[in-house]
C-alpha cells in the first residue's frame, strides 16, 4: 500500500468510525450513505416519539432549536396560544411574544442559547405572551434543553398566570390599604390617648382637691359620689396609657440588637416586684441566651406575661410562675407557665385581641390590653405567640421571635 495515491473523492464517517475514499469502492460508499441516511431516520423517529409522548403532559409545553424555531408544540400549547401546529411550525417563537418586546426576547434567547441551563421564568420579572387574536397573557416559563443528533432542542413548559397575577395584585393592594388605615389608626391612637392625659390629670387633681376647697367634710352620699368620679377617672387614665403603650408597640421603630433575656426577666421582675410580694408569687426563672431582639419590647412582653400570671390565679392559691424555654424546629420557643384559673378552648384565641375580657372588673382588674401588647412585641419580631391551657388547670403562654 505504500505505493497507493489518494484519489480526490467524497469522505464520511463509515458505521464503524473508518473513513473510506468512495470513489474508490462505489459499492461501499453507497453501503454507508444507506446506514447514515438510516441512522438519520432513526434519531429523526426516536425525537418523534418523544415528542407525541410530550402531548399527554398536562402542560403547554413548546419546543424549539437554538436558532428560536419552533419543532413541535404540545395541543395544551397549541389552545393557549390560539394557534394550530401547521401555522406555527418552522416559525419564530418571536410569534408568541408582544411586538413591543420582541427584540429585548432575541437578546434574551441568543444569551440562552449560548449557555442553555435549566430555570424557571416569571419569577423574578413579568413574562409576558402574545395569543393569536392579539391578547397578552402573564406566563410563568420553565425552560431546558435536550442535545440529540439531530441537534439540541429548548423545551419550554408554559402556564398561563394571568389570572394568578390579577388576584395577587388584588391581594397586595388590599393589604397595602389595610396597612395604610392601621397605619392611620395608630397614629389616631396614638395622638388621642396622648391627648387625654392632661385632661385626665386635672380631672383626678382637682376632684382629689374638692374636699378641701369646700372646707367642709362631705356627707356619706357626696364623699361616695366623689370615690367613684375619681376611682373612674384612675382607671381611665389608665386605659389611656395602655391605648399608649399599645399604640408605640406598633409604631415605634424596631431597635433590634443583643439581648440578654435573663436581664429583660430580671428587669420586668423588679417593675413586678410590689405585685410579687403581695401575692406571694414564687417565680422560677431557668438560664435564658441572648438573642436578637428589641430590649424594650421584650421587657414588656415578659412583665405582661408574667403580670397577667400573677393575676388571674384563685384567691386560695399562691401563683406558681415559671418562664420556660424549649428547642422548636425554628429555633427557640418561650414561654411563661402558671398555675392560674385557665382558659377554655374557645377562648384561646380572643385573648390576644385588644380589650377583650373574660371576666369581669370586679373579678380581675384591667383593661384588657395587656395580651395585645404582647402578640404586637411578638409579630413586630416575625414570631408567632399562642396560648395552651384548660379551666382550672393553669395557662402555658408561649412565643418565638422570629429569627433568633
């Protein structure tokens, strides 16, 4: 063979890998171009059956080549767009996108098909579609790519989001407004209870002072008239600052830093320390961390807690108070337990609303404000706070901030 010249000729790639001069060995090189021709068919079939498989997907799902051409398009596609497979086929997927769009979705799909990868669009920006009778859809893409010999193909899963789109909107704008009018309904709170203060004060100044202005000692009648106006006037001033600490709950700004909750206890302790001492509660407090929280508010939402403990408990009884502290599958979960009257089931909820009451004045005193405060201090740290107790049987209060 070291004689043999090479003769100009067609070369391809022979079944077996060899390549072959057919002008050579007509016979053979026709042999090869039957395989190659077959191979073609067959990976041409192989992706045809592929593709009616892809029809009994409970999608649209849409296929092109890297070039934006459209290969196939399942009938759930072919009913969203308003287009049959004939009118789409060998076209631009530019088709199904809005004109106005359209050269910004050739950048897009050239970036693509240069480095195809899977994703997901629609999440992070509006994807918009265009349907055959000019109406524009909202569209969330899922997007891969298959590499056959055939060369490799973009499948695209579509679903039409546009009703999604229209209800979340709906959604966020209703909240933006409740959010407004809470906003509004704070800030009104906020400036009435402040407000009322002053006149509250002479109110309760000048009736304590009225005795004396008149010089005389009042008969049993008017001495009891005067009782009840300022007894009233006391527990209005009050109602007014709770109004006022529910309100800055609320509206202050969130001072989030490192926080020793021990000394948030210890501090909510000593402002219960009277209180403490006249019931003889005893109070049992384990090691608590430090977290990330707003000292202030944490402070408050322990004596509230803690407050509440030593009030609704039995004449009979000596409150029992024990601030707990658990591992929860979302970090730590708090908690202040006693040994108090209980609260029915049904009622485990309405606690946490703003002057709600379960018993009378005469029973327990208050305003009903404080477990209020406490679920505004709890939510305002992304936490949650919930009640678990029965009648007679005590109440286990407990709650997470959010991210510690």
């Amino acid at each position: 063979m070291k004689n043999m010249k090479s003769k100009p000729g067609i070369a391809r790639a022979h079944p077996e890998g060899a390549i072959e001069d057919t002008q050579r060995s007509p016979e053979r090189a026709a042999r090869v171009s039957d395989a190659s021709d077959a191979r073609t068919e067959s990976d041409s079939s192989s992706e045809s059956i592929l593709l009616n498989h892809l029809d009994d997907i409970p999608l649209a799902v849409l296929v092109a080549d890297l070039e934006g051409r459209v290969v196939y398009l399942n009938s759930d596609c072919a009913k969203l767009f308003g287009y049959s497979p004939d009118e789409v086929l060998g076209h631009s997927i530019e088709l199904f996108v809005p004109e106005a769009q359209r050269q910004q979705h050739v950048n897009h799909r050239r970036a693509y098909s240069a480095a195809p990868v899977r994703r997901l669009m629609g999440e992070d920006r509006v994807v918009k579609g265009v349907r055959k009778d000019g109406t524009e859809v909202h569209l969330e893409v899922g997007l891969g790519v298959m590499h056959t010999s055939l060369g490799s193909r973009v499948f695209a899963t579509i679903q039409d989001i546009t009703q999604r789109r229209y209800y979340e909107e709906k959604l966020r704008d209703a909240n933006n407004e409740l959010a407004g009018k809470n906003a509004d309904l704070d800030e009104f709170a906020y400036m009435a209870s402040h407000d009322l203060q002053e006149p509250l004060r002479k109110l309760i100044s000048f009736s304590e002072l009225l005795p004396t202005d008149l010089d005389c000692e009042l008969n049993d009648e008017a001495a009891a008239d005067l009782k009840f106006i300022i007894e009233s006037a006391y527990r209005m001033r009050r109602l007014v600052q709770d109004l006022l600490t529910l309100s800055r709950a609320g509206k202050d700004e969130l001072r989030r830093t490192s926080v020793d909750l021990g000394q948030c206890v210890t501090d909510a302790l000593s402002a219960l320390e009277t209180r403490v001492r006249e019931v003889g509660a005893i109070v049992q407090v384990p090691g608590l961390p430090t977290v990330d929280a707003d000292p202030v508010l944490t402070t408050q939402l322990f004596q509230n807690l803690i407050g509440n403990a030593l009030k609704f408990v039995s004449k009979e009884t000596h409150p029992v108070v024990e601030v707990t502290i658990e591992d929860g599958d979302d970090g730590f979960v708090f908690g202040v337990k006693d040994n108090g009257i209980g609260i029915a089931p049904e009622f485990h909820s309405r606690v946490f609303g703003a002057f709600r009451r379960l018993h009378t004045r005469a029973e327990y005193d208050g305003s009903g404000v404080g477990l209020s405060i406490c679920r505004k201090a709890v939510e305002r740290h992304g936490g949650r706070i919930w009640v678990e107790s029965e009648p007679g049987a005590g109440a286990h209060f407990r709650f997470t901030l959010g991210d510690d």
